[in-house]
C-alpha cells in the first residue's frame, strides 16, 4: 500500500467544483486520484479530492498558518 500524504476521505455532502486548470495538473490530479484508489480502494471523483488535497495543503503550511495568526483570522 502507497503511503500519501491525504488521509482517506470521511463521509461527507456531494461539493460541486467548477475551475480552470492546466493540462500538466489535470494529469497529475488524475494519477493522484489514481494511487489514492489503489491505496484506500476506494475512487473518488477529482471534486471530492481536490478540496481535501487544498486543505491539507493549508494546514500544515506554517507560512500561512503564522501570517493568518499575525492577521488575526483564524476562522
């Protein structure tokens, strides 16, 4: 089994996502997706992964995590 960063998706509501993005990372989303379903057994459609991957992504990066502190938005 792959070890990835992105834990297994809890159960959750249908999100609806709409963006523009580059053929470069429309392939590598799609072969994220890809080791995620060989690791957990489970597909996920992109528009379940991809806001998951962007919060994982903002939460361990301490940059952010200080400057937002320094701005007082925590929410």
């Amino acid at each position: 089994m792959s070890e990835i960063k992105l834990a297994k998706l809890p159960k959750r509501s249908p999100v609806k996502l709409a963006l523009t993005i580059s053929p470069d990372l429309m392939s590598a989303l799609n072969d994220y997706a890809a080791v995620y379903a060989d690791t957990y057994g489970v597909t996920e459609p992109l528009a379940e992964l991809v806001p998951a991957m962007l919060q994982a992504f903002l939460d361990g990066d301490r940059g952010f995590i200080r400057a937002r502190a320094l701005r007082g938005q925590t929410s």
